[in-house]
C-alpha cells in the first residue's frame, strides 16, 4: 500500500482528508483526518529500494471525543495490517480533541514504480 492507496482507504470513513494541512481559512468542519510522511526506514540493497517503509502520521481531529469514529479507523488500519501506535491531546487554543496514530506503510518498490504510474498531486 503506497500513500495514495492509504488516503483512498481512509475516505471510507467519509469525513473529510487532507495530505498535511488544509489552505489557511479553509479547514472544514470538525471531524477530519491529516496525514502526511514523517519519514522512511527503507529496505535496500544492489542499488534498488526492494521496500519503501514509510513512518507516517494519521491524525484525527474531533470537536469531542469520539470513540465510534477512532473505532473504525482502527479497524481500518487494523484491516489493512498497518502497524500503529497512538495518543491523545486536547489543543486547548483550538477547543479540540487530536488523537493521533504513529504509522508504518510497507510497500514493493519496484513493483509499484513498474506497475503504476503514481501522481501525487491529488494528495
């Protein structure tokens, strides 16, 4: 799974996604859901990446604490075999709740470079 696939994963929830941050004045209504990369602990060797393992935030922002939704993104990343780890702050200046899950995409590659033409603008 590349970032692409992840973002299409977490649309499902229907709540509104964005790679990083939302244009300054245009942040939607709460909940939402940021991700972006932080970094990556590839797998390499002759010359050629075998596996990308990108370190990847996924952070929910709620006006309350909402249980339900952290539920179902759980069970999506749960069900997509990705790895996390999580917390959770109240960003007092914001009035909102941030839980925010630590996570690692693995992904073939050379497989995803040969078989897919990857375009990023429409993260």
């Amino acid at each position: 799974m590349n970032l692409m696939e992840f973002k299409a994963e977490l649309e499902k929830l229907e709540i509104p996604i964005q790679y990083r941050s939302f244009s300054v004045g245009h942040a939607p209504e709460l909940p939402y859901i940021l991700f972006y990369e932080n970094d990556s602990d590839n797998v390499f060797a002759d010359n050629h990446n075998y596996y990308d393992v990108l370190n990847v935030s996924c952070e929910l922002y709620a006006d309350e604490k909402d249980i339900e939704l952290e539920t179902k993104l759980q069970k999506l990343l749960y069900d997509n075999e990705i790895e996390y780890n999580s917390t959770e702050t109240f960003i007092d200046s914001e009035n909102m709740y941030l839980k925010a899950y630590d996570i690692v995409i693995t992904f073939d590659s050379l497989a995803d470079v040969k078989e897919k033409e990857v375009d990023k603008s429409n993260l």
